[in-house]
C-alpha cells in the first residue's frame, strides 16, 4: 500500500525578473505585463519563511485510468 503526503506550506518569496525598459514605463511607474509576478519570473524563497499549514495523507492507487476517447464511441 503506497500513500500520497500533501503538505500545505507558506513562505515569503521574491519574485525577479530583467526586461528591457521598452517594456515597461518608467515616467508613469507602469509595468505592463510585469505587474504581478507569473512563469516568466525567478522565484527564491525567503529562508526561514516556510510555515507548515496543513499536513494531509491518503491512500494512493498506483492503478492508470481508463479514459475513453469519445471519437472512438460508435452511435449504432
């Protein structure tokens, strides 16, 4: 018997990244598509930050689905 362990966590990060500055606006302190942090970013986690939430386990099934491709089904 096999079993998954989740584990919330939170922790402080910083987010970075470089762009070329006609990418962004430097005179109206606007940043474009770089406003919230997303893929394109490096993220490095703050040491010392992490905090454990939540800790959850359940029984993990190593068996692969059955999936049917519905182009596959015939209407006779």
């Amino acid at each position: 018997m096999k079993y998954k362990i989740t584990h919330l966590i939170t922790a402080e990060f910083v987010a970075e990244i470089i762009v070329d500055e006609s990418e962004i606006n430097t005179q109206t302190n606007d940043l474009g598509e770089y406003k919230k942090p997303n893929g394109k970013f490096e993220f490095t986690m703050i040491k010392g930050t992490e905090k454990l939430e939540r800790t959850t386990y359940e029984k993990h099934n190593d068996k692969e689905f059955n999936i049917i491709n519905q182009d596959s089904i015939s209407d006779e």
